[in-house]
C-alpha cells in the first residue's frame, strides 16, 4: 500500500498513474475538497481561478486529458495573443522574435546593442543568481525591462535571490538552451508556437482536477489531515489522522507544502525538518477584476522601477475567452509590504493600476490570498538531504512548480514505485 498526503494535483495524478499500473494506494486530503492550490469558483456567472491560470499541454497532459474524457471542456490559449511588459507607463510588446526584438520599444538602441555581447561571455557560476548572470549576460536594461519581471513572475520571485542552478538551469534546459541565450532565441527556440499549447478548462482549471478525484473516488479521504507518521514492524510505515485512524503504508509521499511536511518528519528525520523548515515562500495577492472592454492579448508583467504594487495581470477575458474577467497579481518578495494591506485597499490599488496601465476601468470581483515556493536561495536547505527508507517528496519545491512538472514527477515516482524500488 502507498500512502499518499495530499490530493493536490500532484498527489491526484500520483494516484491516477498508480491506478493504471494496478498498484494499490490511499490519499489522505486535510481539506475537504481536493485540487490544492487549483480552485476554481464562479462569480455573478463569471470563472474565476484562484490558483493557476492556465497549463501548457505536455503529451502527458495530453494523455491524461484525453483518458479523463475532458477534451470537450479544454479552452485554448490562442498562440499568437501578444504579451506585453509595462514600462514608462505604456504596455509595450513582448519580442519572441528577432525581427520583434529589433524593433521593439522595451529597449533603447544602446540595450539592444548591448545583447550581441551575450553569445561571448561564459555560462553560470553555481553561486550565481539568475539577476547577476542576466545583467552579466544581457546588461541591466534588459533585464529590467524584459527578462526580470517575466522570469521572476513565474515564481512571484526577486531573481536576484535566486540562483541559477536552482531555477534558470532548467529552464534553459528546456528551451534547448546549450551555449548562447541569444543564439537559441534566434533560431526560434522562444517562439511561442514552438512551445506546447496552453489551456485551460470551462469550469476552470479545477475540472483537471475534479476530473482526476472522480476517477478515484474510492480512494481518496477528505477530511483527512495526516498528524503524524512513525515506523511500523520492520521496513513499513504508519500514517495517523485526525480521527485517529491510522494507514499501514510501505511507501509513503508526502505532497503537502514544506512546513506541513517538516512537521511530518519531526520525530523521524529531525535534519530533514530542520531543512525544510528553512524553505522560503512568496506570498502573493489575487484580485479578480471585471473590466469594462476586452483587451487583446494574453497581460503583462510590470517592469521593475515603475513604482506599482502590481507584478502582473493575466487578461483572462481574451486568453480564455472568460468574459471580462482579469486577474492581478500583487505582493510577492519584491513587495511584501503588500501583504499586510486590508483586502479593499488591495482591491482598489489593482483597479486603479491596471486603469493606470490599459485605460480599461475595472470592478473588484475577488481578492484572495496564496503562496508559492520561492526557488530563492533558501533552497541550498535542500542540497545533499537524503530522505529515510520508503519517504518520498513529491513536491512544488523538491521538483518543478508548474503543472507539467508536477505531472511528469508524479508520473516517475508511480514507475518506481511500480517497480518495487525505493527512488528518491
Ligand atoms: C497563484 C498560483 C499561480 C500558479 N500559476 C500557475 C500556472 O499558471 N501554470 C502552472 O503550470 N502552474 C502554476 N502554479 C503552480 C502549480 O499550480 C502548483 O505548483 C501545483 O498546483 C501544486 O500542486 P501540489 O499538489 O504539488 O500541491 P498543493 O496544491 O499545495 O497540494 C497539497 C495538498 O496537501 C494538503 N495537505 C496539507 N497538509 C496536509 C496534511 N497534514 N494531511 C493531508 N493533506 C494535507 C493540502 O490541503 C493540499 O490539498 C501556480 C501556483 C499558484 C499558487
């Protein structure tokens, strides 16, 4: 038996990929519905996620999609919306290709100049942050124009507190990144039709998930939190909850976020707590706008040095055709003052910057709040930590953040565990 802690979407496609090879499991779910941080909800008829706005379709995506009979509901993110950066207080394109990039107004002829250096310096130093190797590489305009703000968005993160070999690496990796930057840019390797589609759900991003839950119902427990975790007989291990029940496990996979899985490990892996315990996360605010007209793209990201509390806002209304629905993005390590503010100034500081930035005026549908790992250098926690016997993290912050990720780990951990070997 495995025992999973969590049914966010990690461990609900865990389960779904164990199901298939026929391997028997438990989820355990604090909560009372599953999906995590995916949660989707509707407002005056409007959908609104309150997580994750959308994923990109790798081919296990693909798959899973398709066995979960969802293709019906998918709503795709049109490819060739722009996405822009705010800069001077104008939205301006987002280049994806040379010719773009030559005229783009994101950077000064100078800036621009300054680029062609990059195929010529070295690669990354293990203790450098992604913030000193893109200035390093590309100059400061650029990267505070342009490469900070869109790759520090995606984690709500100041990138120049993260490192390279925690964050960036990979993703380089991903884009088929060996040598030059610029030079896998111009041969269209950023391209965004070169990347696999993004979409989401009609409900929202929560049917991947409901979806998920539905196939193995009889497996999952909500209302279920995990209290604590001790060895059993020789090699096993048990799970207690809340009520007092218990699961006799011979692998267990914690899911949950870093400080729910410390406490977990306290009694048994004490330096294991101790590291994870050290992670730190971003806490972001959410608000959920309805715009007067429709804006044509997928958002932006707001450039550093405009002096807004806005990070970025998803154009939701005509990414995934979700009426007049926008979302903003404030907080984050650049900003965690933000955090502190009551929920209405927040809702008006986001309706009056993204009326500041578009033109479009706007009315607070939503404001909530949330977190993400911050992949910051916090994470040198997490260097050389083994795990005891049978324990297995399978999380946003021992592995990628994204959906894809998230799946494509959780896809390698049943194949281990499928074959009967311990894995990481
Ligand atoms: C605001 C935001 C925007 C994002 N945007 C995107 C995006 O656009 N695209 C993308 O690909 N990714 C995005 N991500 C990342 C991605 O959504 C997450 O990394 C992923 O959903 C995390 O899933 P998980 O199952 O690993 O963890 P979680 O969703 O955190 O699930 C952990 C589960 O464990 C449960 N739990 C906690 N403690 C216990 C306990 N003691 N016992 C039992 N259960 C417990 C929790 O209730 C929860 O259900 C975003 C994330 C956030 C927060």
């Amino acid at each position: 038996m495995i025992g999973i802690v969590g049914a966010g979407i990690t461990g609900l496609s865990l389960g779904n990929f164990l199901e298939e090879r026929g391997v028997p499991f438990r989820i355990l779910e604090s909560s009372s519905r599953a999906g995590g941080v995916i949660r989707s909800s509707r407002v005056e008829g409007r959908v609104l996620d309150h997580g994750p706005q959308r994923t990109r379709v790798t081919p296990t995506i693909a798959g899973l999609i398709r066995s979960l009979g969802l293709e019906e509901q998918v709503v795709s993110v049109p490819p060739e919306l722009p996405l822009f950066v705010l800069r001077g207080g104008r939205l301006r394109r987002v280049p994806f290709t040379a010719q773009d990039l030559l005229r783009t107004d994101l950077l000064s002829p100078g800036g621009k100049l300054r680029l062609l250096r990059e195929p010529l310096t070295r690669g990354f130093d293990p203790q450098e942050t992604v913030g000193a190797f893109l200035i390093r590489k590309f100059g400061r305009e650029a990267y505070e124009n342009l490469m900070g703000p869109l790759f520090g968005g995606l984690y709500g993160s100041d990138p120049g507190e993260m490192y390279v070999r925690h964050s960036l690496a990979e993703t380089m990796e991903g884009f088929g990144v060996t040598r030059s930057i610029l030079w896998a840019f111009l041969r269209g390797s950023f391209n965004r039709g070169a990347a696999p589609p993004a979409v989401s759900f009609q409900g929202g991003m929560a049917d991947l998930t409901d979806a998920m839950l539905e196939r193995i119902r009889e497996r999952v427990s909500l209302n279920s939190p995990v209290k604590d975790l001790e060895r059993s007989g020789g090699s096993g291990w048990l799970l207690r909850t809340g009520d007092g029940e218990s699961l006799e496990c011979s692998h267990v996979v914690l899911t949950l976020p870093a400080a729910g899985a410390a406490c977990l490990l306290r009694r048994q892996a004490p330096g294991v707590e101790e590291r994870l315990l050290r992670l730190r996360y971003n806490r972001l605010v959410m608000v959920h706008l309805a715009g007067e007209r429709l804006l044509h793209g997928l958002g932006y990201q707001v450039s550093y040095g405009e002096g807004l509390r806005t990070r970025g806002v998803t154009w939701n209304a005509s990414a995934l055709d979700r009426k007049d629905v926008y979302t903003a993005f404030l907080g984050g390590a650049r900003d965690p003052g933000a955090l502190e503010l009551e929920d209405e100034e927040l809702g008006e500081i986001a309706r009056r910057e993204f009326l500041g930035a578009t033109g479009c005026d706007a009315r607070v549908l939503a404001v909530g709040r949330t977190q993400v790992p911050s992949w910051d250098r916090s994470w040198v926690a997490l260097d050389g930590m083994t795990l005891p016997e049978g324990i297995h993290l399978a999380t946003n912050y021992e592995s990628r953040v994204g959906i894809p990720g998230r799946l494509a780990r959780a896809r390698e951990l049943a194949d281990v565990l499928s074959a009967g070997t311990s894995g990481r």
